[in-house]
C-alpha cells in the first residue's frame, strides 16, 4: 500500500484514494506515494565554535537607599556670584562704574523721550488746526482718523519712555549718591528707599528731585546751593508736572471749548516735558563726570597779540 512521509515529523501517512499535499498531523510537506520509507533531513540549529556567550541577566538592585540625615554632598548653600568677582585680585563693581552704566543706559532714552514728546507736541498742534478748520467746513473721516491715531501712538509711546527713563535715572541717582558719598569718605545720609520715593514718588518728587540732585551737586565740590543747570532743570521738571496736572484735570471738564483748551494744554505740557527731558541728560552728563574725577580740559582763550619787532619799530 503506496504511503506518504512527512518531511518535518515522519509520519506514515496511507494513500486514500488521492494523495494529500500537507501532513494531517503537523501540516509539514507530505512527500509523494511511495512504497518504501525515503530519507528525511531535520535541520538542527547549534552554537558556532568561539561564538560569545549571551550575557547573563542584570543582578537586582537592591532597595532604595534611604538617609537618616540630610547628604553633605550637593550644591553649595550660597548665591551666585559672577565668575569675575571670583578670580583672585578682581573686585566687583563699585557705585562709580555702575553710576557710569546707568547714565549710558539713560542717554538714549531720555533722547527717546525728547523726541517723542516733540512728536506728541506736533501730533496735538495737528489736532487743533483741524478743531480750526472744523468750525467752516467739513473734515474728511480718514483724516480726523489717522489725526487721532498719531495723537493715540504719541501719547502712549512718550509716557512709558519717560517712565522707564526716569527709573534708571532714579538708579543712578542712587548710585551717584553712593560713589560721591564713598569719595569724601562717608556714607549717603539719606537710605536707598528714601532716595528713590523721592525721585519716583509723584507730587513728592516736585520738591524733593530737586533737593536730592542738589546734594549730589554739593557732595561732588559743588556751592552750596544748586548751579545754574540744576535750577533751570529743577524749574522746568516742577512746570511740567504743573502742567501735565492742568491737562488732566482740564479735560475732565465737559464742554466742547474745555476740551480745545485741554489740546492747547497738552501741546504745552508735551513740549514741556521734551525740555525736561533734554535738561535732565545735561544734568546726568556733568554730574557723571565730576563723578569720575575727569578735569575739565581748560578754555582756550585767544588773545590778539603784536609781534615784537613791530612794537620796536613803532
């Protein structure tokens, strides 16, 4: 009886009428009928000769280690420090460098400033021609916009530069104050809080800038009392919060000629605080330099001379 071998179990399997391709008991290849067994190869996988061998499987950790006491190793328990202060023989900034900072860092912004509320001052003399011509013809809708829109962008753009410009003017003030005061070999008088409500503090600071710059002026080998820049500076710095008050409170009035006047008032109060602007750089300037101890170099004057040998002849 003609029987089919299997090439992967070798089983017997009798032919039955046809025979079949795949083994009923493993699904291996089934060979053809046959009468005799054929011979069978059963492949064997084996470890080749020298080959590594796996790595064997990672011992356990372990349980989490605990401290019954705080590590002493770790970070040090100290603020950070810049590198440079750090190297031997370099000291860290005194009041003199980081006053020089500041009135570097506060010249182009007051200059900012000035600029700015020349470009508010223009902005509201622009709005006050056009209230003019408002009163005999009629004005064109993108233009009372794009009027608004400069007076808007101005308003906005002066105030946060002065702002932020009086702010590292107040630092520096500090600082200046600090550096004169360690130069005649005492401390500032007043405390670093005082000096920047003074400077900052509105309404207070009307009477009190003036006083503190006055101090600093005398504390550098100044008179006694204010010089010429610092007074006109002082004046100006007091008119322009006058009138930057008067604006406000103007406008709170409201009539149609209120609000007129209140744009005439704030084109002053603009121009105003561009020349307080501009004074209080001047004012920054010279006190920086008395601060760092630089002589002024010495007025040339030119005096008409004759020469000898025509004084002889004559």
């Amino acid at each position: 009886m003609p029987v089919q071998h299997c090439h992967r179990c070798a089983a017997r399997v009798p032919v039955q009428g046809y025979p079949l391709p795949w083994c009923p008991r493993c699904g291996g290849a089934l060979s053809a009928p046959v009468a005799t067994a054929p011979w069978t190869t059963r492949w064997v996988a084996h470890v080749p000769p020298g080959a590594p061998v796996a790595a064997s499987a990672p011992a356990p950790l372990g349980p989490t280690p605990r401290y019954h006491a705080t590590p002493r190793w770790g970070l040090p328990s100290r603020p950070w420090v810049h590198p440079l202060t750090l190297a031997e023989g370099v000291a860290a900034p005194s009041d003199t460098v980081r006053a020089r900072a500041l009135a570097a860092s506060a010249r182009p912004l007051l200059v900012g400033a000035a600029v700015a509320f020349v470009a508010a001052a223009g902005a509201e003399a622009w709005r006050y021609g056009l209230l003019l011509r408002g009163r005999t013809e009629l004005l064109g809708a993108r233009t009372v916009a794009l009027s608004d829109s400069v007076v808007v962008a101005a308003g906005v753009l002066a105030p946060v530069l002065a702002v932020i410009s009086a702010l590292v003017v107040a630092l520096w003030l500090v600082r200046a104050r600090h550096a004169a005061a360690e130069h005649a070999g005492r401390r500032d008088s007043r405390s670093t809080r005082a000096v920047l409500l003074g400077a900052l503090l509105p309404v207070v600071n009307l009477g009190q800038a003036g006083v503190l710059v006055t101090e600093l002026e005398r504390s550098l080998g100044g008179g006694a009392g204010p010089s010429r820049l610092v007074r006109r500076w002082w004046a100006v710095f007091v008119l322009s919060g006058l009138l930057a008050a008067l604006t406000w409170g103007w406008r709170l009035l409201g009539t149609a000629q209120a609000q007129a006047d209140a744009v005439v008032l704030a084109g002053l109060s603009d121009l105003t605080a561009a020349v307080t602007a501009v004074l209080t750089l001047l004012v920054v300037l010279r006190c920086t330099e008395r601060l760092g101890g630089a002589a002024r170099p010495p007025r040339r004057r030119w005096v008409a001379s004759v020469p000898a040998a025509a004084r002889e002849s004559a």
